[in-house]
C-alpha cells in the first residue's frame, strides 16, 4: 500500500517485421500507512517518498524468420531510496545494454 507506478510505453511498426517501443517507468513507495479503525481522518497518501524508479527503456526487434527474432535494447535506471525493497546491484544509476535472438514468443 502507499505506492504509485506511472508507465507510459510508444510502440511503432514502420515495416514488416521491425517493432520500436520507447517506454518510461516511474514508481514510488511512502512509509506504511496504518489504519486506525477508531479515526475518522483519512490517510495521507504518499506524504515522504522511501524509494523511487525511474526508468527510460529502448527495444528494437525485428522478425527475421518466422517467429524468430534479433533484438537490441537499452535500458537507463535509477534508484533511490530504501535499501529493502531492491538488490543492492540496481541502486543509484545503472545502464544495461542487450542483444539477442528469441523464438516463438
């Protein structure tokens, strides 16, 4: 409880075979809410923000054969916040670049 998470993805296909998708993530996670049942207040939401992600996603595929395709993206990532809620690996500014073949997906 007490989050949010806004993605908004762009996706184009100029010709046959060749798909571009352009995505941005933003996600935010506040402090546990508590609910008395004795108030008659309600909760804040999102008041402080614990942990935060942002990510910008780049993918461009192309089927090659049928079913079988070769793609290349890109990802840029940052995250701040709370230590509990990611691996240690993705905290603060990360950059991941991938190639690869699939089939049948």
């Amino acid at each position: 409880d007490n989050a949010q998470d806004v993605y908004v993805e762009i996706a184009y296909k100029p010709i046959r075979g060749l798909h571009l998708l352009a995505a941005y993530n933003m996600a935010q996670k506040g402090p546990e809410l508590i609910n008395d049942a004795n108030s008659n207040k309600g909760l804040v939401f999102l008041e402080t923000v614990e942990w935060e992600k942002r990510q910008l996603f780049f993918k461009a595929s192309y089927e090659v054969v049928n079913n079988g395709f070769v793609f290349v993206q890109f990802q840029n990532m940052e995250i701040t916040g709370d230590q509990k809620y990611t691996s240690n690996y993705y905290i603060g500014k990360t950059n991941t670049f991938s190639i690869g073949f699939n089939n049948n997906f």
